[in-house]
C-alpha cells in the first residue's frame, strides 16, 4: 500500500513539476491528493515564495471540478474599496465609475475552484460576505439586494498566522473555522534538506537552455554553503539567484566564493553570533541569554538613579520616595551623559568609592557641570582618605594597565575620554 502511494505521489509530481523528495513535502502533497476528490475546503500555509499556488492546482486538477474554472486571486494585491466588487460583482451605478454591471469571481468561476491566496489580507466586512458564500453559497453583489447562488469550491492560502489575527480582531474566528476544515503545511525551503541542490540543478538546467549556455554547478565546498544558508524567500529567491549567476558568471562552475557574492549580506537570524572572539568556540545560547539579562538589569539600575535623582530634587516628593524606600535602597548615583557631540558613548557608570566600614555610604565623583567636592571619612585609625587622592590613583592605575592609551583608560574607569582629558590636566599627571 505504502509503495502504490509513494507512487501516485511521484506521478503527481512529475505532472505538476515539483522537484524534491523532503518526507515534509511528499506528505503536503499527499494529503492534497486525499482532499481533492471532495469539496471540503482546504487552508494552505506556508512562508512566501514555499509554492502553495501549485497545492492549489493540485487539488482542482484532481477534482470533479477539473473540467470548471480555476482562477487564482491575490487577496493582497486588489484595493480595499474594490475587492468586493471583484469577488461578488456589482450593478451599474453602484458606486462612482460603475457605468455597466460586472459579474465578480464567485459568479463567473460557478462549478470551478477559486483559489485566494493571502486570505489574511481580506478587509473584515468582505470576510463576512465570503463565510456567507462557505455556508450556504450565497452571495449578493454591490449595490444590489438581490441573492444569488453560486456553486465554487474555496481553496485559501495564507503566510501569516492567522490565530494571531484572531486575536488582533483582524480575521474572523468562524471563518478562520469554516477554511480550515482541511489544513495543509507547505514547508519552507530550509526544511527541506537537499531538496535545494535538486532544485538548484533543475533551475540551472532550465536557464542553460533560455540562455543557450552550459548548465552551471555547484562545487562541494558551494554546496555546503547552499545548504546552511536559510532562504527567506524560499524557492522564488533561489530561482533567482540561479538565474543571476547562469547570466553574469562566465565560469560554469560556481565554487563557495562566488556563491557567496549572490547570497544577501544583510539577512540576520537570531540568536547570532557577528565575527570571532578569543572565547568564540565556547560561545553558547547560554551566555548570550546571560549577556541579554545583564544589559537589562544594568539599565533598570540607571532608571531607577535617574527616578530617584528626580524626586529627589523635587522637595514636594518626598513623600513618594518615603512611601517606596525599599525599591531605592541600592540606587547609585545618576551618571549624567556627555553633551559633547564628539562622543556618541555616554558612561554607564561613574568611578565609584566605597567605604569597606560602610557599605551603603557611597561618595560619587560628579563631572562637568559640578565641581568635585574635598570629601573624606575618617577611618578607625584616624588615617584620613581623600576623595580627590583615590580619583588619581585610579586615574594612574588605568593609564598604567592600558600603556598610556587613553580611549582605552577612559573605557576602564567607565568615563568618557573627554572627561579623561580634563582629569589628567587638573591633577597634573605626566604621561606613565
């Protein structure tokens, strides 16, 4: 049994020339097969470009209703205004231009199969017209009153999900209900495995001969690269590219590097890791995650400075701050940024001191618009420690690990090198 349909499976492949041997695909096609004798409606999904057209064609061309009309409609390519005049027709003077009246698709197609691709893109009061149309067969045409019958088998298609327009109130859920009675998943190029090289040939093959040249092909290394690439625009863009380098490349074999000219430079999936680090082999999923939730905490640290320094100059909230102390119990200092268009980096942090006696009691080092206060704490022994003292050092101990460079220095101490500069002149430090 397994073998008969593996066969019919074959056959409708050859017929309607779908190239590839995916168990994905062979499946999507079996399930059409099954469906096509009945008038059950059929959703097909699938990314764009994955080629749900041809799942359509399969359908009608092994129906009853092979011998009717077929008509393919882009949901997505008629104006909002007129689709419903497409689909249903309208009488004459039913709006502005309609000198005669038309007959819509659903009327002319009467015992054939039409096919609406991209059915997400239908304006919510023609999807209630459609489900009349699924329900019952009947329909009305614009700026008439009078039913009409019409007897057509609905196949859609859609790219988008459309439980999610549900949601967004932009689909509705009894007709999403009414399509989906049969659903069929067309899976994307990259699911398919080599199917790419196959159909890689096949379109190098096809284009040998519209251009009157040798077919190209694909060294080991090119097909490697082929097969991790993602395509995004599924079999529409690796037809595509097959035809630019049938065109433009004079060599007939295409090795890694010239293939990696047509690939698109711009296409980003994520989680992703942009060029080499020394520690790049041991990158993981793992401290990408952990980089992520640093970044957002360290962000939420300077929202809540920034709030705090807010109510804080402002006498009348006190009240607020008093009533939520617990949430600014670790609020550091704001760090307000450089208004210096030179430098697009404010700091993240300004330089710190912290008592070891009293944690808790921070001093900040306030730069540009404040001057720097001669703050000290005295310690148990009576020792005294100078704000200004510890700012230079730590200023000398930069430039020291960094040999001097100063960019670098500035990164370290969490200043901008601006700010850097005016230190090092205020406290006279000569070149380490």
């Amino acid at each position: 049994m397994d073998y008969k349909i593996s066969s019919e499976v074959q056959a409708v492949k050859q017929r309607f020339e779908i190239i590839g041997n995916s168990p994905k695909l062979n499946n999507a096609i079996r399930i059409a097969m099954q469906v096509a004798p009945t008038d059950m409606s059929v959703l097909i999904s699938g990314e764009s470009g994955a080629g749900k057209e041809s799942f359509s064609k399969i359908i009608h061309s092994l129906s009853h209703r092979k011998h009717g009309q077929f008509i393919a409609i882009n949901c997505g390519a008629i104006p909002e205004g007129t689709i419903d005049s497409e689909l249903f027709g309208h009488e004459k003077g039913a709006f502005t231009g309609a000198h005669e009246s038309r007959k819509g698709y659903f009327e002319v197609t009467n015992g054939g199969t039409i096919f609406l691709d991209e059915i997400g893109e239908l304006p919510v009061s023609t999807q209630a017209r459609l489900l009349r149309v699924l329900e019952n067969g009947e329909f009305i045409k614009v700026g008439s009153s009078k039913v009409l019958k019409t007897d057509v088998r609905v196949i859609a298609a859609t790219n988008v999900d459309l439980n999610a327009a549900i949601e967004q109130n932009k689909f509705r859920e009894d007709l999403y209900y009414r399509l989906n009675t049969v659903p069929i998943q067309v899976p994307a190029l990259r699911e398919r495995g080599e199917d790419v090289l196959l159909l890689f040939r096949k379109f190098a093959s096809d284009f040998s001969e519209t251009y009157r040249t040798k077919p190209a092909y694909l060294t080991e290394g090119a097909q490697e690269m082929l097969l991790k690439f993602r395509f995004p625009g599924n079999i529409r863009q690796l037809k595509n590219l097959v035809e630019q380098m049938s065109v433009l490349e004079m060599e007939r074999e295409i090795d890694s590097d010239t293939l990696l000219k047509y690939l698109p430079k711009t296409t980003s999936y994520l989680p992703a890791l942009i060029g080499k680090t020394e520690n790049s082999e041991n990158f993981s999923e793992r401290d990408l995650l952990y980089k992520v939730l640093f970044d957002m905490k360290k962000d939420m640290s300077e929202m809540k400075s920034l709030i705090h320094e807010i109510l804080s100059e402002d006498g009348s909230r006190s009240e607020i701050l008093s009533q939520h102390e617990r949430l600014f119990n670790d609020v550091e200092p704001y760090n307000r940024p450089e208004r210096d268009e030179d430098y697009d980096n404010p700091p993240i942090k300004p330089i710190m001191l912290e008592s070891s006696r009293e944690q808790g009691n921070r001093d900040r080092i306030v730069e540009d618009d404040y001057e720097i206060e001669d703050i000290t704490h005295e310690t148990d022994d009576g020792d005294s420690l100078s704000l200004e003292k510890k700012e230079k050092e730590m200023i000398i101990m930069a430039l020291k690990k960094n040999n001097n460079k100063r960019k670098y220095a500035a990164k370290d101490l969490g200043i901008s090198e601006r700010t850097l500069y005016r230190k090092i002149k205020q406290y006279e430090i000569d070149s380490i």
